[in-house]
C-alpha cells in the first residue's frame, strides 16, 4: 500500500487526478491492517508532512495520519512514542537531522489522538520539559506562535512549579527580541497574529497561576531598563503589559518608584520604551500604566526622571496631538469636551513656558485654535502649581545626550542664560554670506581683537564637528557693559552695540596701521573714500539726508548721516480710517523721499504720533511724481508691472489678479487693507515731519522757533539693509513698559528708493517706472530677505528670541542681465525655493519662507523684530558690489588661517574623545547595577524562586540605551 501511495505521490498527473488516486487508497487503509503495514504507511505520511517540498503533499500526509490516528489507534500510540517525539525535538527528522518548520505542528496533530493512551503523561511531560528548553533557545515568532497554539490547546504540556515561572519570563525574552522582517501588509498582520498568540497563552498561565504575574513582570522591567544591549526591545512587549491585571497597578508602581536599587537611568529608559509602545496596535492599557508610573514618580519627587523625560519624548509626542484633538472632538461627549479643555490648558501652558518652537508648535496650535484660550494669570497658576524642580543631576553625568550634528548641515548656540538675544544675532550675521566670507577671509590683527573673536566663532560655526559650540568668549569680549548678568536683553540694542564697537576697533586700528606703516596710504584713502570704510560701512553702513525747510522764510537746512540700521516705528491706529474716509491725509503708496517744494499751506489737521508729528497731503500743482516703497514679488517680462506693488492709483493695496502660482503665494504675504506691511512702516518712516507747537524748529535765519518741514532721504543704501520694527513702547497710561503685537507681512523681496544722481539713475534704471523715478533723481534699489529675528513674549526684559535665516549669495547673474531682461520663471522658482532654517539656540530645523509669513497668525506673541535684507547688485554701486566679491567670490567658503585651522581640527578631534569617555563613563556605571530589582519580592509566594536569574545563561537580558535626541530648551 506504501509503494502505490508513494508511486502516486511521486508520479507527473495533475493533483486532482493524484488527489483522486489518494482517496482510493485512504478508503483502503480505513480497513483493518496487520501493524507492519501500518508502520509504513505511517513512516511515509510522516515523511510527506515533516518534509514534503509542496503544500499538496503535506495536505496528503497530514490527511493519512488523521485516518491512522481515527482508524488505527493502538498502532498510532505505539507509534506516535516518547522517543519518537524526543528525537524530532532534539535532533529533527530525517538521516541528515534535519529541523523540520512543521515538527510542533506535527506534535499537535498527534497529541489529539493519545490523550487517553498510557504514555500520554510521559509525553506531556517530555513537551513541559522541551518547551522550555526552545522559549530558552530565543525562539522568533513563528515558533513561539506554534508553541503558544500548542499550549493553549493542551494546557497539560504548560511546565509547572518553578518551571513555569521560568517559562513566562523566558517567553518574555522572547518577544523583547520579535522583529516584523517584512513592511509587506500581509507580513505585517501574520506578525501581529504571532504576537498575540504568545500574549493570550502568558494571560492564560497568569489567570491559572497568578504567581507567576509578579516575576514575569520583574522580567518585563529588566529587559525594559536594560541599557546594555545595542538594539532596543521589541515594541511587541506592549502586548504583554495588556494582560497584567490593573488591580495589580497600585502595589507594583508603589514599590517600583520606592526601589533605591532602581536607578534613574533604568527608570528613565523604562519609560521611554513603554511610551514608545503608545503606537502598538495590541498595547490595551499602555497608557494607564504610564500614567500611574509617572504619578508615583511625582509622588516620591523623582523630578528629574519627569524633567528628562518630558524634554525626551515631548518632540515625538506633539505630531500625534492634531489626530487626539480630532478624535476627541468626532466623540462629542461630556468627558471629551472636558479632555479637550484641559489639553488645550496644558498645550497653552507649554508655548508659554516653551516659546520659539513654531516648527513643532504649528499643527498643534492649528488644532486647538478652536478651543478655549486661558488667560495669562490662569496659565501661570497652573505651571507654579505643577512646577517639577530637580533635585539631582545625575543623568547628566551617566547618561549624557549623545547629541548629533543637524541634519540640515548647521551648527547651534549653546544659550549660556537668556543669551538667546545674543544667539539669534549672531546666526543672521553668520548667514549673511557676504559678511561672515569678509570676516573669515580677514589677516588677524591685534588691533581688532573683537574682530578677531567673531572670526573665529564664525570659523567654529562653519568647520566644526559639535552640534552645538558655546560662545562664552565672543559673548564676555562684545557683552555691553549696562547689560545686567543673566538677564534677557533687547538684540537689537546689542546689534547696534556689536557693530558699532567692530567699527570703531578698525577705524582706530587703520588710522593707527596707516600713521605709523604706510604714510602714503593716507592720500589713496582721500582719493578713494571706499578704500578708507570699515567692513562694516561697506557692509552695513548707509547714509541718510535730514532736510529742515523753515515755513517762514524757506530757508533750507540739511544734514548727512550714516546709519547701520533703520528703527521703523508704527503708525497710529486711526491712519488707516482717516485714509479710507478720503480726508487729505498723504496716500501710503505716494509716501516716499520728497522734494522739499515752495512752502503750500497745509489744508488740514496735523496727525499725533508717539515718534513725530506727521503733515497732510497737501493739494497744488507743486506735488511732484512720488517713488513708493515697493514689494516685488518675482519679476516680469519687459513692459509687465509687478503683479503685487504698492500702487499710487488706488487708497489701498492692490492685489491684481495673477496667474503664476508663486506671485499668487508671494502677492499673499503683502499687507491686505486692514494690515500693515514693511513697506507701509518705511513709508511711514520717510514721510514729512511737520515741526509745529511744543517741536518747533529754531531758524538761524529768523533767530527764533518756527513752523518748518522736515523730511528723510536715502542717499546711499546699505549692502546689508537692517531694518528694526520698533515694537517696545512705553505706556503713560499704565506707566509700563508695552509690545507691540501688530501682525506685520514682511515682503520677500523690497524696492527701496535711493536719492542718486540724475545722470546715473539713467543709466541705472531699465524700467518704465524706474526711469520715470530717475527723473527725480531717485533709484528703485532692489533687496532680497535674508534673516528675520523674532521675538516671542509681550516685554523686552522678558521672553525668547530665534532667527529664521537663508542663504542670500550674489544674484547679480540672475537678477540683473547684461540684457536688461528680467529673470526667467526658472529662475523665479529657483530663488522662491531657497532653502529657509530656524535657529534657535542649540536646536536648528529646516523651514520655509512660508513659516515666516505665519509665524504671528499662528503665535500671537511671536512677532517680527529685527529684518535683514541684501541688496542686489546695480550699476549705482558697483564699487560697492566689486570691492565686496573680491572678498568673497570664492570656490565655496573660505579657508581659515593656519591658527584656527588647526585650533578647530583640536577641538575636532577633542569633541570625539569626549564622546568616547561618556560612553565608556556610561557603559562602566551600568556595569555596576544590580542585574534584577528586589520590587517583586514583595509580591512573589514562591521563596523557592528567589535565588532564580530569570535567565538560561549569560545571554539573558536585553534592552539598549535607545537615542536621546530631545528638546533643549
């Protein structure tokens, strides 16, 4: 009967006609049979299942045996033996021993038809013995799902006493080491089928023998503070914590958090790893444990684990907040509503307290800006009431944040107490790659010491491995000296500081360098007024004509001075109300550098302002064509107008209706009629100054106080245009110190009129509207933006400053044809998508020009401060535009001096050999724990155990150290 069965199996028919041979013979082998023709036909159905090469043939074995085993029950038992079974398990199947995938299923197959015979008990306890012996050999999923099928189905095979507590935590090891090898969708449920196989059979064990809870769970924590092993366990372990009875909850975290064998190291990475669970489909109550854990932390004031923790995993948390928020809200109940109150609080209270995040902080604040906001006092009720202080540091000393460089290339500031405002100035400057390339390609030279310090602070910035350096030495040598200690201070005030004194160091050192080295250099400078600038005139430095035209006898006075910086103050409130009830009040679009004209009379009142009085627009043939301050977005063909410019037709802005996607985006970021924009304060800046009643303006011709006129021209515009929204003011009414809190669109490109000569404005100007201008002896100078300062908070003693910044390089190639053309809209595309980044102190992110546009809509408190613009190159300042590429039109960054070259290649090589000692400093101090807590003991019944490693060997254990990248506030 075997040979024909094996002839059949063997032969070329198709498995219908095969499978209809089968049954013939199956039918026959239901008929009584002498034993040896039983014992072949058994041996070679075994063979078919154990190591059958297709699915057909261990169908048809697996067939053969359940008719042997129904049919042929006495000679399957004596078949189906301890020694047969034991040599499957031990050594495989098969003169070659091979380990067969189906050997326990072929197990289980058997078992269903011996459970009454005499040997049962024998093999029962053969299976206790070698189900052990493979959860110890690290089984992976798939076996462990067939042992746990095994088990459930034939709890007789469960091992027991101390063996079973052994099982459960060895089982544990096990799924702390399941890995899903495959992303495929049907991989991925086959492995979650697994997993929950094996979690069900330790829920069973538990439900029969709740001793065994304890011990498994003192397993589950030592794999899960393991710091040793390189790879963190597996997120499947969140299935086992499902089945521990919450009434268990309050005696283990009592004695967990009361442990003083348990580190805070092991606490911490325990926590971690189970809020890592969160996202694990099979992970029922993961959220209750974690909550409770941290509550009995905070009752025992383990602060510091809390502190790390929330910095932690903060980050991670945050991009599931929005999907939280829209559950809470599609369940639309009485506990929903209140959840989502009280997680509006808690998100409220962390900008608050966390401001200068709107990377991460956007979607979040998008989600809640339905919800209710709570008032400031409620907010600092709840953080004084929850404040965490800790007591102890140390996790900074055996668990250090092995920090990596960003990702996107750029090096952070390490904040050395509220020096953010320090931070955010210096990354601008650093971004300003004109100026940081003068700077690194500068000769050092005694004479410039703070020169010096920012040169090698940008070198450090460029070159350096750290992700984060500490400006502890630039911030003592350019630290003003009014400026208290650890106080938070305006950055503005310390740009303006900071130049002036990089000024004043070269002018001193050149006037010194040419007395006493080259005499003759004195007459070049004269004859070359540029030669003779400081870097930063050439970089920063304008030039700005004060006219003074008294009303009385039109006398005219002027006055020119240089400037690094524009301080734009806001215009009043009601400007906008006036402008729209068509009073006489000077149109914004026709606000610009003015002509000082034979005196008109004023036909109206004079508008009050915080900084100067302001006249009215004045009616007459005398008013001359106006330049406005102008917003482009990105430039049309010849003969097109810009699609979004300030326009004098109209009382407001005009936004025409445009067909490129990126002048629609960019036209959006213009002030609408009810906002303001940077061009309206530039407007406001340059605009007439009527000097009337208490300000009257003392005439040298008349000898005496008079009504007069005064007004602002741009003569020479920066290389590096500093603008400084003037948002701190002082209230009389309250007698203290406000901010401003105005949304200001800040445009991304800005046309900025220059007062040249009429003879070069010629030359210069190619548009229609610019030669137009240049009639009146006016350029329209283009500026791209480079950086923006923000600062979050609502005082200038207080809050927090970040910068967003870009890489501005010389466009003259693109933005200025030798044709006279406009640029391309490749080239548009191109200068739109440059790339944008957020720095902010030690953390530094990819961002976008549309982050910039939005941070204030989205954070009312963080608000625009201080803008820096470059300005393309034109004929006009040529001079300026050569004289700054001979400095810095190189082959990428320039190379620093051999000194700080290799002062940065030390530190290099020192930044290496310190992350070499903290992870031997580490890998020491876990050394040195204690292998298994005590906590359980507590709780365990069974003494016998307690000399028990929990292990089968040294290779028991697991965890790892897992990567602690968190916020650094």
């Amino acid at each position: 009967m075997d040979k024909i069965l094996e002839a059949v199996m063997m032969s070329s028919y198709p498995n219908n006609v095969k499978h209809g041979l089968v049954r013939r013979v199956i039918e026959a082998i239901k008929q009584p049979m002498d034993s040896d023709q039983c014992w072949s036909m058994l041996e070679l159905s075994t063979k078919f299942y154990l190591m059958g090469d297709t699915k057909f043939k261990r169908e048809i074995g697996k067939e053969i045996l359940e008719v042997y085993g129904h049919y042929h029950p006495e000679v399957f038992e004596e078949f189906f033996n301890v020694r047969f079974l034991l040599s499957l398990l031990q050594e495989g199947y098969g003169p070659m021993g091979k380990r067969s995938l189906y050997i326990l299923d072929y197990i289980h197959l058997g078992l269903q038809f011996i459970l009454d015979s005499s040997s049962a008990n024998d093999i029962f306890s053969l299976l206790r013995i070698e189900v052990l012996r493979k959860v110890c050999e690290r089984a992976g999923p798939k076996q462990c799902a067939k042992i746990s099928k095994l088990l459930t189905q034939h709890p007789q095979c469960v091992p027991t006493g101390k063996h079973q507590v052994l099982f459960c935590q060895q089982l544990i090891r096990c799924i702390g080491q399941f890995r899903c090898i495959s992303e495929g969708e049907d991989d991925i449920m086959e492995f979650l089928d697994h997993v929950n196989k094996v979690s069900r059979l330790l829920q069973k064990i538990w439900r029969a023998q709740t001793s065994s809870i304890l011990p498994s769970l003192k397993e589950l924590f030592t794999i899960i503070s393991s710091t040793e092993d390189p790879e963190a366990p597996s997120n499947a372990l969140a299935s086992v914590v499902q089945h521990v009875p919450l009434e268990l909850m309050n005696g283990v975290i009592r004695n967990l958090t009361n442990d003083d064998s348990i580190t805070d190291v092991q606490m911490m990475t325990a926590i971690s790893r189970m809020i890592d669970w969160i996202s694990w489909p099979l992970g029922k109550n993961i959220d209750k444990w974690i909550i409770a854990l941290l509550k009995g932390l905070a009752a025992v004031k383990k602060f510091s684990i809390l502190i790390e923790i929330t910095l932690l995993k903060i980050e991670t948390l945050l991009p599931h907040i929005p999907r939280l928020v829209a559950s809470l809200k599609k369940e639309d109940s009485n506990s929903a509503t209140s959840c989502l109150e009280q997680l509006a609080e808690l998100i409220h209270c962390m900008f608050f307290r966390f401001s200068g995040f709107p990377d991460l902080y956007e979607p979040v604040m998008d989600a809640v800006k339905a919800l209710p906001v709570p008032n400031e006092d409620r907010i600092k009720h709840l953080l004084g009431q929850n404040a965490w202080t800790s007591q102890k540091n140390e996790l900074a000393c055996f668990y250090p944040r092995l920090a990596s460089k960003s990702d996107t290339g750029k090096i952070g500031l390490i904040n050395l107490g509220n020096t953010c405002y320090m931070n955010s100035i210096i990354q601008a400057l650093f971004m300003a790659s004109d100026f940081r390339h003068s700077v690194l390609n500068l000769t050092e030279s005694n004479c410039q010491p703070l020169m010096t310090k920012l040169q090698w602070l940008f070198a450090f910035l460029e070159h350096s491995q750290r992700p984060a350096i500490s400006p502890e030495s630039f911030l003592s040598a350019s630290w003003p000296p009014w400026f208290s200690p650890g106080a938070q201070q305006d950055c503005s005030e310390y740009l303006k500081y900071l130049l002036d004194r990089l000024h004043e160091e070269e002018k001193t050192g050149k006037r010194i360098y040419q007395k006493l080295k080259e005499p003759n250099l004195m007459s070049q400078a004269e004859e070359h007024p540029y030669l003779n600038k400081t870097l930063i005139e050439k970089m920063f430095g304008g030039k700005m004509m004060t006219k003074i035209r008294c009303l009385k006898c039109l006398n005219v006075s002027s006055r020119e001075e240089a400037f690094t910086d524009l301080s734009l103050a806001f215009p009043p409130s009601n400007r906008h109300v006036q402008r729209q009830s068509h009073t006489a009040v000077l149109p914004v679009e026709e606000i610009g550098p003015q002509i000082i004209e034979p005196p008109i009379k004023p036909q109206s009142q004079v508008l009050e302002s915080p900084r100067r009085q302001r006249k009215h627009a004045v009616s007459g043939e005398h008013l001359v064509q106006l330049l406005p301050i102008e917003t482009v977005g990105f430039q049309e063909s010849e003969g097109q107008e810009t699609p979004y410019t300030l326009r004098p037709s109209g009382d407001h802005v005009s936004l025409e209706a445009v067909k490129d996607p990126l002048l629609a985006f960019a036209g959006q970021t213009c002030g609408s009629e009810d906002s303001r924009s940077v061009p309206d304060l530039i407007n406001y800046f340059l605009s007439p100054e009527v000097l009337t009643s208490e300000n009257k303006y003392h005439c040298e011709k008349c000898a005496s106080l008079q009504d007069a006129e005064k007004v602002a021209e741009l003569t020479e515009g920066p290389h590096y245009l500093v603008l400084t929204l003037l948002r701190f003011s002082f209230d009389l009414r309250t007698m203290k110190r406000k901010k401003i809190l105005d949304n200001i669109s800040i445009p991304l490109v800005l046309k900025l009129p220059v007062l040249g000569a009429s003879e070069e404005s010629s030359e210069v100007c190619q548009t229609r509207n610019d030669r137009a201008a240049s009639c009146n002896g006016y350029v329209s100078v283009v500026y791209d933006l480079c950086s923006v300062v923000v600062h979050s908070g609502v005082s200038s003693e207080s809050g927090h400053y970040y910068c967003y910044a870009r890489e501005c390089a010389d466009t003259s190639t693109r933005s200025q044809p030798r044709d006279g053309a406009h640029k391309s809209t490749s080239d548009k595309q191109m200068d739109f998508e440059i790339q944008w980044y957020l720095f902010n102190d030690t953390r530094i992110s990819f961002s976008s020009f549309e982050s910039v546009s939005n941070v204030t809509s989205f954070f009312p408190k963080d608000t625009a401060y201080v803008l820096f613009y470059r300005q393309r190159p034109c004929k006009q300042n040529c001079a300026v535009h050569e004289a700054v590429s001979d400095a810095v039109r190189l082959h990428g960054e320039p190379s620093p001096n051999k000194d700080l070259m290799e002062a940065i290649s030390k530190d290099n090589i020192l930044y290496l050999q310190e992350q070499e000692k903290e992870a031997r400093n580490r890998a020491a101090y876990v050394s040195t724990l204690p292998k298994s807590p005590l906590w359980w003991r507590e709780f365990d019944g069974d003494k016998d155990d307690e000399g028990s490693s929990g292990g089968c060997g040294p290779a028991a254990g697991g965890g790892s150290s897992g990567a602690f990248h968190g916020l650094v506030f």
